[in-house]
C-alpha cells in the first residue's frame, strides 16, 4: 500500500483510539478537493466464539487452560485427526460436533472434559461461553501496532494536497493534545500520525540526489586542483556548473519537462562534463602564460586557439544525445528528461565559458599579482640574503663583467635573466663580434631556484635524487627537470632511463 501518492501512518497501542483517529482523519481527507479513493488497512471485525475460563474451578479439577481450551477448539472448530491418501492425493479429515450440536451455546457447554483426576467434568463448570466480533487482523511496524491509510490525487499538484493534508493530521494533534492538557510530545508517546508513500521516498530521493551532487562537485574539484597545482583556478572552473543550470532551466521551461530524480541526475552528469571546456581553455592559458605572455594576451589567444575543439566536443556530445531525447524508442520517456537537461545545460554553457570564464581568470590573476606585487620587497631581501651570484666573465678583446644586481619575487615566483645562475665561465670568441639577443625572462619557482643552487654546489642531480631531496612525486620532478632544460639552464647527459643526470648548461 506504499505505492499511493498519499500515505498517512497512524501508529498507537489502543487499537480502538487508533481506530477513532482513523475515522476523523478519514472525514478530513475527504473535504480535500483533489483527493479520491481512500482506502484503508483496518480489516473489518470477524465474529467469534469466546470461551472464558474460570481459574479457580480449573485448577479445583486439576485441570490447564490448555486442555479446555483444547477441548472447546475441537468442539466447535474442529481439529485435523489425520489424512485420507488417495491417488498420491491427500485430504485432511477434520473431527468435530455436528452443526446442530455446535450450532446453540447450550449444546457447547455441555462438552464433557476429562479430568486427570479420572472424572469427566462439562464445560460450563470450568468456564463460560459467549459469542462476539473480534479484530481479525493486527498490522504493526517497527513493532508497533499501525493502520495505514491511502489515497489518490486528481486535479491538483500532489505538493499542494501534501500540504492540505499536513494540516488536516496538526489539526487533529492539537485537538487531542488540548484535550489532554499535556505537551505534544507527551501526545505522540501515545500516538503518531505521519505521512509516508511517495511523499516520504521523493523527500529521500532527493536528499540522496543532492548529496550525490555536492560529493561530486567536491571529487571534481579535488581532481582539478591536484592537476593544476593551484586552488584558484579549478575554483574558476567550477564557474561551469552555475552556467549550464541556466541552459537547465532554459530547456526544461521550453520541453515543459518536470523537475524530477531523472533531470537531477542530468544535472549530476553536467557537473562532470561542462567543466571540461574550462579545463581546455584555463590549460592553454597557463601554457600561454609560461611562454611569457601577458594574461590578456594569453587569454585571447587561448580562447581563439580553442574555440574549435571546445565547439567540436560539445556539439558532438549534444548530437548523440539528440535520439534519446526525442524519445523515439521503447521505454526512452524515462531517459529523456535526463538527455534533454544534459543537452540545454551543455549547449548555453559552452557559448557562456567562452565569455565569463576568461573574464573570471583576468579578473582574478589580476587581483592575485597585485597581491603579490605588495609583497615583493620583503621577499626580494630575504632572497637576496640567501642566494649570492658570481659574475659571469665575457672575453672578447677585453674584459667585462655582467652581474644580475636584482631579483624579482613575486610571492613564490622568482622572475630572473636565463644565465643568472650559471657557472663562472669563460668565453673565448675568436671570429668577429655577433649580436646575441638577450634570453627571454623565466619564471622559477622556489623549489626550482633551490635546485639549481643546489646542482651548483654538487655539479650534477638526478630526476630520483632531485624527488627525494625536495620530496615531491616522480612526475612532477621530471616535469620540473623538462622546463628547466627548455628555459636552457640545464642540459641531461647519460643514457636514457633512471641513471640520467643533469647539470647547468
């Protein structure tokens, strides 16, 4: 009886009480427009054959309950004795008085019942017969005794009747509870009337939904922020997720399609999808930015360079949604709701990432290098404290000598000239004077100008020992070694594999 849209739970001990509550909750029901075809689990009363025994002359005849109680069963009941085998067939033969024996209560008190004292005493000695209705069925739950009450809803939206109803049950809990003059939880220790069916799984439907949808967001989130190295930027990202309810919202209004447990679990499928055109675009911009360009210039650029796969991808995941959504095949008007949210979500947010998401990232770069420019002198002298440069030695004809005077820090990023760190060397240039373009500025981190202090005190790392020593992963250590050796600071010597070693160039 679960499966109605209208489940009310009465819950008591006293059967009759609870019988009382069912009545009026069942006149209340019924002046609710929209609600039809209420029904009930209270079975209507069978009648019955009472037999109440005397204690005090049962036990004077040495006799138990069991025995006359035993007695009367088979009196009026009767009592399978055996079974009649016939054609491998087996039919019960049941022993018992004739109708007209069992038929008055005078016939049935004069069943005789032997007593182990050796004399055969009547029924009406021991105990008294009377005949009555009685309870034919006792449901309980959560091992409490409960009637359960349903109904239909036509006409109206099933929130709205909910609401209706929910009146109709506090009505009633007030009404008892001034009756009483106690509390309302003291009412409910007697009683509880609550709502259950379709109502009570919806509420937990999407309870389980919406938790699903935070933890996915959060593992989201968590995998861009290891990926990137960075928090601000996934953060950027997850910018996505606001957009596509837009396309969401959109495409439900125009399909007329209801929000459902099937749209929200489109909606947690967005969650995954829409921030890959985030990740395409932030990923050019970084790659962008490492090349030394400027953050305006690197987004335009990356949005230009990536419109295509990002416009490519989308398309091609709306398109093989589009059968699914139109609903053509057997069964698929329960699919559809979720391909057309994943379809309107997808769509709108893929043209708004190309906007807002760039718009974001400059906005917040910005803002994070003024930070950093705020706390440049500080850093520039604990820097410069701690890491001492020789100056690098030219011969050509005559001497000169360069030497960096100035570091520029900004917060974690050291920005220096490309040979600041190299050896002292000598360079002996025999053919005529060349013009040599001055290497671009690169960006190091922290750990990347320790390690090459490091490599010019020791003369040589490998990718093991640079991941030991700065205890950070294999990959990222071999990542940092690539973008050394790309910048010309390092040069790799040995074979390839484990062994390689790396020195300044």
């Amino acid at each position: 009886m679960g499966s109605a849209p209208i489940v009310i739970e009465i819950k008591g001990q006293d059967l009759s009480f609870t019988k009382k509550l069912y009545e009026e909750i069942h006149f209340e029901l019924a002046k609710i427009p929209g609600i039809y075809g209420i029904r009930t689990s209270l079975a209507p009363p069978a009648p019955e054959t009472k037999v109440n025994i005397i204690k005090d002359k049962a036990a004077l005849y040495n006799l138990s309950v069991g025995s006359i109680a035993q007695a009367a069963h088979v009196a009026i009941k009767g009592i399978t004795a055996t079974k009649f085998k016939e054609q491998g067939r087996e039919i019960d033969i049941k022993v018992r008085l004739r109708p007209e024996d069992r038929k008055k209560l005078s016939s049935v008190r004069n069943i005789l019942i032997h007593s182990p004292l050796g004399i055969d005493i009547p029924l009406s000695e021991v105990a008294y017969i009377s005949h009555g209705v009685g309870t034919s069925e006792i449901k309980r739950l959560d091992q409490q005794r409960i009637i359960l009450m349903t109904a239909n809803v036509t006409g109206r939206p099933l929130d709205k009747v909910i609401g209706d109803v929910n009146k109709a049950i506090d009505s009633i809990m007030a009404k008892y509870a001034d009756i009483k003059k106690q509390a309302a939880k003291q009412i409910e220790k007697d009683f509880t009337i609550q709502l259950a069916g379709e109502n009570q799984e919806m509420k937990e439907s999407f309870l389980s939904l919406m938790f699903a949808l935070i933890l996915s967001v959060l593992l989201v989130y968590m995998i861009m922020a290891s990926e990137f190295e960075s928090f601000w930027q996934p953060f950027i990202i997850m910018f996505t997720l606001p957009l596509s309810l837009i396309g969401v919202a959109w495409i439900l209004f125009l399909t007329h399609t209801p929000i459902s447990v099937v749209v929200i679990l489109g909606v947690i499928t967005l969650g995954g999808v829409v921030v890959d055109n985030g990740i395409v675009l932030i990923d050019k911009v970084n790659v962008l930015k490492n090349e030394g360009k400027d953050i305006v210039t690197a987004v335009s650029e990356a949005g230009s360079s990536r419109l295509r796969p990002i416009m490519m991808t989308s398309f091609t995941t709306v398109l093989g949604l589009l059968p699914l959504a139109l609903g053509l095949g057997e069964g698929s008007e329960l699919q559809a709701p979720m391909a057309i949210t994943v379809m309107g979500g997808l769509t709108v947010c893929t043209f708004l990432t190309l906007f807002v998401i760039p718009a974001l990232y400059v906005i917040a770069a910005t803002w994070l290098e003024k930070k950093k420019v705020q706390v440049a002198p500080v850093a520039s002298q604990a820097t410069s404290e701690a890491i001492k440069i020789e100056p690098i030695k030219v011969m050509n004809g005559c001497d000169r000598s360069l030497q960096v005077d100035k570091l520029e820090i900004a917060k974690d990023i050291i920005v220096m000239p490309l040979r600041a760190l190299a050896k002292p060397e000598v360079f002996k240039i025999e053919s005529a004077p060349e013009k040599r373009e001055e290497p671009e500025s690169a960006q190091l981190t922290k750990r990347q100008v320790k390690l090459l202090e490091y490599i010019k005190t020791s003369g040589k790392i490998t990718r093991k020992e640079y991941s030991d020593l700065f205890r950070i992963s294999i990959p990222t250590a071999a990542r940092d070694l690539r973008y050394l050796m790309d910048k010309g600071f390092l040069k790799a010597e040995g074979p390839l594999g484990p062994g390689r070693w790396y020195e300044l160039k």
